[in-house]
C-alpha cells in the first residue's frame, strides 16, 4: 500500500505527478463540487457541493492506495479517512517563513484573489497545524524555491 502524502498548496503536485508514474494527486475539488473544473482560477469561489461528498472521494482514494507508492491529498477531510483505517501519512509543508514565495506562486499559477486572500489570512494557522500533527509518520520541511519534486527522489517508505 502506498504512503498517503498531505502535500501543501503551491508545492508542485501537478510538476511530481506528471514526472513519476508511481505518485497521483488526489485533487479533492474534483470529488467535492459538482462543477468539478480542474482550474486554479475558481478555487475560492462559490461552488456546488456534490451530496456524495466525502464518501466519493474516499471510494477513490481506497480505490488508488494499491496502486501507487504515494497518494498525494491535501484536504483535511482525510483525517477521519486515515485515522479510521489506519493508515500511514506524512505532511510536506513550506518553511512558515516563506509564506510571500508562496502567495507569489498561488498568483502565478493563477489563483483567484479570493483563493490567494484565504491562502495569505490562514497561512500562519495552517503551517502550524501541518507541524504539530503527531500522527503524521514524517514531516518534511521545503525550503525556499523547493518543490515536491526537489524531495520525492528522496522519500523512502
């Protein structure tokens, strides 16, 4: 079984993805809003809930877990997911230090003003929820200019 990865916004999961064959991007949005456009610019905007969320997204993830080395998620609806079966997780997360790089590559990857203004208010809380998360396996810190795809030649199961 592979290794679930929360892998924070901006970090290049689309780049790693499309590189190594043995990782997904378990995009969430494609599973929670029922206008399921695979868009930077509508992130933050006001969307319609598909009634089948979370349900159909964890069917999706049991349905990939055995196919891949690592399974990257970012929703934190997966806690309940992971904890309940008990699987493995690690969190890789930017130096909280680098928060205006990141808001810089939310704007250049094309996210909306309303994404980037969330992003920028909750980034402080966020960093701090990824760190002291105990029953994550690993932790791994990006520093500046580093991408997923700087850290997964790396990562060893």
């Amino acid at each position: 079984m592979g290794i679930f990865i929360y892998a924070f916004t901006a970090t290049g999961k689309t780049t790693v993805t499309k590189k190594y064959k043995n990782i997904i991007d378990m995009e969430s949005t494609l599973y929670k809003y029922l206008n399921n456009i695979d868009d930077e610019t509508i992130k933050g905007t006001n969307r319609i809930l598909n009634k089948e969320w979370p349900n159909n997204y964890f069917k999706a993830l049991d349905e990939v877990k055995d196919k891949y080395d690592y399974i990257l998620i970012s929703d934190e609806i997966c806690n309940e997911y992971l904890e309940k079966n008990d699987y493995e997780y690690w969190w890789i997360y930017p130096k909280k230090e680098l928060k205006e790089e990141y808001l810089k590559r939310c704007k250049n990857r094309g996210n909306n003003d309303t994404f980037i203004h969330y992003y920028d208010i909750n980034w402080n809380k966020w960093i701090d929820e990824c760190k002291n998360d105990k029953k994550a396996s690993k932790h791994i810190e990006l520093k500046s200019n580093e991408y997923l795809e700087d850290v997964i030649p790396n990562l060893k199961k």
